[in-house]
C-alpha cells in the first residue's frame, strides 16, 4: 500500500490544485451502503418507483417511504478517516475542492468547504411546486401518519436531490467544469465512474494537461488513463495518504 501512495504522493502538485471527485465508496464505512449494491437503498426500492419527477407528482407515499428510510440512512452516518482526511488537505492548501456524487451531506460535516454537490443533497428540502425552502430537520419527524410531507401550499416537500430524469444544476455542472478544467490533478475516490456527466471531469482534467489519479477498491472505468493508482478502502488510504503529504510539505 505505502509504494502505490508513494506514487500518488509523486504526482501530486505542491500548488494544491487538487479536486476530488468522490462517490458512494467514501461513505460506506459511514454506514451509508451504496445504494446500487446488495442492502443498498436500491434493492429495497425500484428507483423508477420512488426517485422520479413523475413519481412525486403521481405517488408522493410511496416517494416519502423511500424518503423516510434515506434520511434515516443518512442522519445516522458519521463522517469517517476518509472524509476527515481530505477535510485536512484542504485546511492546508494542498486540496482545493471537492466534488461529489453523494447526497449524504459527509464531506461538509468533516470540516471540507469548497464542496460541489452534483447531485444535490438531502440537508435541504423544498416544496415541489412554489419551490418555499422547507427545515430539513422536520424530515426526520416524518412519520408513516404524517407522509407525505407538504408544504402549506399542498405541494410534495422534496430534498434538494436530483431525481432520475431531472437535470443536474447548471450551477454544480459549471462550477465541477470549471474546476476540473484548471486541477493539475484530479484524484477520483470510491467511484466507479460510471454515471456521467460526473464521469467525464477526469477526462477534462486531462484534457487540459492535468493528471488523473484514483484510490478504489475495485478499479473504476476510468483507471486505464490514471498515472498513479491504489486498490484500497478510502479509509484507510487517505489518512495515510494526507501524513505523507503534510509530512513531505512540513
Ligand atoms: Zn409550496
């Protein structure tokens, strides 16, 4: 494990121009199980059922089932190593943001404050047709009596996640581009990317002569055009991987 670190420790820019591209694999050890894999979300709902614009209109309780075990997934994850380590890289300047493809809110809580949610994120919640912002914290004292959850103007109160067939912000579209344009590194992290537009920021960042590195248990899509990689939890490989890169600065 310490050579395959070495290596992305080598590739590594001492400008700190570093973003993370970060997906579902960073928080399993949260207790967040990927939605796709056995005990995830996924094989306990059919996503067409219960994550779709069309859904919400058409079956808001069963949406709200659904919404009901995520934020109770979700509310009792903790931030782990990894999400810590990286919140650590960028207090010292040697990250420069992160962009992820969770919902789960882990990254803000560790501490990280450049952060692009490309799929939204289940700490806030609006209504679905005046768009009125709505207390997440009134998400988790939903009950089956009280699903679905409307606002006062008799619309769904929703999270401010991206639903199948919805589109992604422009905003989160932009600014991810933005940032993978100008990375002289992009460090991908328990991702298979697999689903775009997420998945193709690694190949603008090596468009624009940037270099591509990944840590993941099982080697993404992508892993044929890194320059360094590691098979590894992201537990345990960040945090080692952070020492050696203060370490080497200090
Ligand atoms: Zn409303």
């Amino acid at each position: 494990m310490m050579d395959s670190l070495e290596h992305i420790a080598q590739v590594w820019p001492s400008s700190g121009k570093v973003v993370v591209l970060t997906g579902a694999g960073i928080s399993v050890a949260s207790g967040i199980p990927d939605f796709r894999s056995p005990g995830g979300l996924w094989s306990r709902y059919d996503p067409m059922q219960v994550a779709t614009a069309d859904a919400l209109e058409h079956n808001p309780a069963e949406v709200w089932r659904f919404l009901m075990d995520a934020v109770r997934v979700m509310t009792q994850a903790k931030p782990n190593p990894a999400h810590q380590a990286l919140a650590r890289l960028e207090q010292a300047g040697l990250a420069q943001a992160v962009v992820t493809q969770n919902i789960d809110g882990l990254h803000q809580r560790a501490g990280s404050r450049d952060v692009v949610e490309f799929h939204g994120s289940m700490s806030s919640f609006r209504c679905n047709d005046c768009s009125t912002p709505h207390d997440a914290r009134i998400a988790e004292t939903i009950t089956t009596a009280t699903s679905p959850w409307r606002c006062g103007c008799g619309g769904v109160v929703r999270p401010d996640i991206v639903f199948f067939g919805e589109p992604i912000s422009l905003d989160a579209l932009d600014k991810s581009g933005q940032l993978a344009c100008g990375a002289e590194l992009m460090l991908i992290v328990g991702t298979a990317c697999e689903v775009a537009p997420a998945s193709s920021l690694p190949l603008l960042t090596k468009q624009y002569g940037g270099k591509v590195a990944e840590i993941n248990l099982i080697p993404s899509r992508l892993a044929r055009l890194c320059d360094a990689s590691i098979q590894a939890k992201a537990e345990e490989a960040l945090p080692l991987l952070a020492d050696m890169l203060l370490q080497r600065r200090n």
